[in-house]
C-alpha cells in the first residue's frame, strides 16, 4: 500500500510518517512514497527525513499510484485537500478537527462517500489503553449508570498558524475539545444536546482564544463539564495533558491518558521532563487507518464523528458570544 501526506504544516505530520516507516519495519505491507508541501523548504526536508519524492503541489501528488493519504495542512485548508484527494480516489486520514465549520466537514463526508473512499478523522484518544478500559467498563456496566462527566486538555500555546483564525479556523476551544468531545461521545454512545461555554483569553497575547470551560448536557441526559486551554508554560514538563472522570451510580473513576511516563531531570537540558513509556496512540491510529483501507471496512473513526465533535465546539463559541445556552438538536 502507498501512502502520501500532504503538507507539514501541522506537526502531527512528522509523529504519521514515523508510524508509517515503524508500520513497514514490522512487516506491514506499506510505504511511504511521496510528500506534498506548498512550502518548498518544509517540504523537501520532511521528503529527504523520510526518504520519499517531493512536490509542492498535491494535485501532482494525487496523480501518482498513492492508495491513500494523510492530510496535516492548516484546517482552514482540510477542506479543499480532502476534495480534491476524494475525486483522484484515494483514502483519507484527515488530521482533527475536520473542518473549520459545518458545510465544509458536510460536504468532505459527503464527496468521500460519493467516490466511495474512506475518510478517518485522526483522535488517536481513542486508542490509548486506559481510555480503552474505560470504554469497556461503560459498556460492561462497571460504573453502573452514569450520570456525569468530566473532561480536561490543557496543552502548551503552539503558536504560528493555530493562532490565526483565518486558517485554524479557532482557538484553544477548537483545538483541545474535539479531542475531548469524541471521548464522550464514544464512552455514552449518545450526542451533545446543549452547550453552554465560556471562552476567553488569559494566558497568552494573542489574537484568538487561549481557554474556555464548557457544560455539555447529552441527549441521554449525562451532564458533561470539559476545560480546554493552552494554558501549560513553556517550562512544562509536557505538552499539556487528557484527562476524563466519569462519576455513575456505582462508582467514579478517573482516567489521565499520559500517566504513562517517566520523570526525566536532564542536567543537559536544564529542565524536568516527561519521557512517555506507554502507548503509542499515534502508532494505533494509523494504523488502524491502514486496516481499514487494506480491509475494505469502515473507519474506527469516521467523518461524522469529526463533524459531531466540530458542531460541540463552533457551538461553545456561539455560547461564548451570546452568553446563551446553545442547542445542538
């Protein structure tokens, strides 16, 4: 199986191509062979890192045998690539979230459909196993009925790009809910009825969010409270954090899906770390994704669930704005 991945932008992309090459070293019937980058120089050093061939233009890359491919442009620009890659007929991983707003994420679901390739939408969350025994634990009744939720992603400002609405298409909310919001959806198989957020800027000069705090209420009557930020230091010892407490009528648990670590004092560095030891969920996601397209079969994770947990957070910015409870169906 061929695989490419159009644009670097985000770095993401760097984690898929490494899972990529792990994939092949492990057997696995696949490679990567090309890169697409409008950003010459970007591009062509990600191309030589990874040993592929290069091209600035994708609609170059999507003329070649590539089965499938992995998209990490600025989400602004999902929509068009995504599009485009669905009508030369390869599969699809998009990078989270799927879009910038609804019509967008409609329209790739649907034009993936149309040409009858696969869209992924990459939450690797998923994949983590204590997030996994959690789901299993729900679904098993363990908890017995569950009647809230708490969820958190607190992460470091990644600066560039996600810092300008034009092409992030958001902030903070944006970027560290739809995680989340999947994680909910999954465990309680149910959807978000009403949203009611705050949404600020607190932590950083910038011209979009930097945090928020929702309460989401599910259709099936759990209530959810959710606290995304980029509000970790540079000094942090890790990127930010994921975490979920579901409280049911027989117990309450908590989960963090970076417990897994060890605690690194580098006199090299000067600094305290996290070096993870645990799952790779980057690994799983893709491939999960290579199953799918070599299998025929429908994604783990699909264009809907990115469009489900895109229409939670466009309506906690809605409900940041009007200071209104925001109702999603």
């Amino acid at each position: 199986m061929k695989i490419g991945i159009i644009s670097f932008a985000h770095m993401h992309a760097y984690s898929y191509a490494e899972q990529l090459q792990r994939l092949a070293a492990s057997g696995e019937d696949v490679l990567l062979t090309a890169v697409a980058d409008e950003d010459a120089v970007r591009g062509e050093k990600a191309a030589q890192q990874f040993g592929t061939a290069y091209y600035q233009d994708y609609e170059r890359l999507l003329a070649t045998d590539v089965d499938a491919v992995i998209v990490c442009t600025e989400n602004a620009k999902h929509h068009d690539v995504v599009l485009a890659a669905a009508r030369a007929g390869k599969h699809v991983l998009c990078e989270k979230p799927i879009a910038t707003n609804t019509e967008d994420a409609k329209q790739m679901i649907e034009e993936c459909k149309r040409n009858g390739v696969i869209l992924q939408i990459a939450f690797p969350v998923r994949f983590n196993t204590p997030i996994r025994r959690l789901k299993q634990m729900c679904d098993n009744g363990e908890l017995g009925r569950i009647v809230a939720m708490r969820g958190t992603n607190r992460g470091q400002n990644p600066g560039g790009w996600f810092v300008d609405n034009t092409l992030a298409g958001g902030g903070a909310v944006l970027d560290h809910t739809v995680h989340v919001v999947d994680i909910m959806r999954w465990l309680l198989g149910s959807e978000v009825r009403e949203v009611f957020a705050e949404v600020d800027t607190h932590y950083s000069d910038i011209p979009t969010d930097d945090s928020g705090l929702l309460m989401l209420e599910f259709e099936n009557g759990v209530f959810a409270s959710h606290d995304p930020s980029w509000s970790r230091p540079k000094t942090n010892p890790t990127w930010g954090d994921v975490t979920i407490e579901v409280i049911g009528t027989a117990g309450t648990i908590r989960v963090d899906a970076y417990a897994q670590h060890l605690n690194l004092y580098s006199d090299v560095d000067g600094r305290y770390s996290h070096q993870l030891w645990g799952d790779d969920m980057d690994f799983e996601l893709v491939a999960d994704f290579v199953a799918s397209v070599r299998e025929g079969r429908v994604p783990s994770i699909t264009g809907e669930d990115g469009l489900r947990a895109l229409e939670v957070a466009l309506a906690a910015y809605e409900s940041g704005r009007t200071h209104q409870p925001v109702v999603l169906r």
